[in-house]
C-alpha cells in the first residue's frame, strides 16, 4: 500500500470518528455513520482497534521514511533526494497529527473525569 494511501486512510478514519463524536454517531469506517441505539452502541475494543490501526499506520510511514533515508545515505542511486525530503515530511505531518489526536484524547479524558455528576 503506498504511503499517501496510507495517510488518507487513515485521516479518513481520524474524520470519521470526529464527525461521529461531534453528531453522537458510532463511526461506521466501511461506509457512512450509523446513529447509535442503546442496543447497538459499539465497543471500546473498536475505538481502540482503530486508534491501534492509526498508530500502526504513522508507523509504516515512519519506517518507510528511514528506510528512504538510509538507502539515499548509502548511495541507492534509485533513491533520489526528493522522494526522500517528501517522505521525512510525510513521516513528520503524520506523527504531529497523532500527537494531536492523542493531545485532544487525554484534553477530553481530564474533562469527562473532572465532570460532577
């Protein structure tokens, strides 16, 4: 799967699950946003899976970024600067947009448990 794939799943599935908890949606990531019932509210387990897959992806980014580096360092001739200059920003972009994601988690983790009830 190439990178910029890679990426936009992955900001398509970040969206997904801002859309969903901006509306009280569950997020659906095969296809649109179903509203949640109290029969069918979905499980932590999902939550954490996709947040896992995200990780998981800025990981293959990062790694795929190094190795770039590395080959261009080592004298690949098919590695030109470039591919590897656009893939260290990739690599940068995507782990400042997980830091985000994850600022935003903790922000709202504080709220919920300084809420009374």
């Amino acid at each position: 799967m190439d990178v910029s794939t890679k990426m936009n799943s992955m900001l398509a599935q970040m969206k997904a699950m801002e859309q969903a908890a901006s509306m009280d949606k569950a997020p659906n990531i095969g296809g649109g946003l179903n509203p949640v019932s109290p029969t069918s509210q979905s499980s932590p387990s999902d939550f954490a899976n996709v947040f896992k897959s995200a990780i998981d992806s800025v990981n293959e980014i990062q790694k795929e970024s190094g190795a770039l580096s590395t080959g261009y360092i080592n004298g690949d001739p098919t590695i030109d600067i470039t591919r590897v200059m656009v893939a260290n920003q990739k690599s940068g972009l995507a782990f400042q947009s997980m830091l985000q994601v994850r600022n935003k988690l903790v922000e709202s983790y504080k709220e919920v448990m300084n809420m009374s009830i």
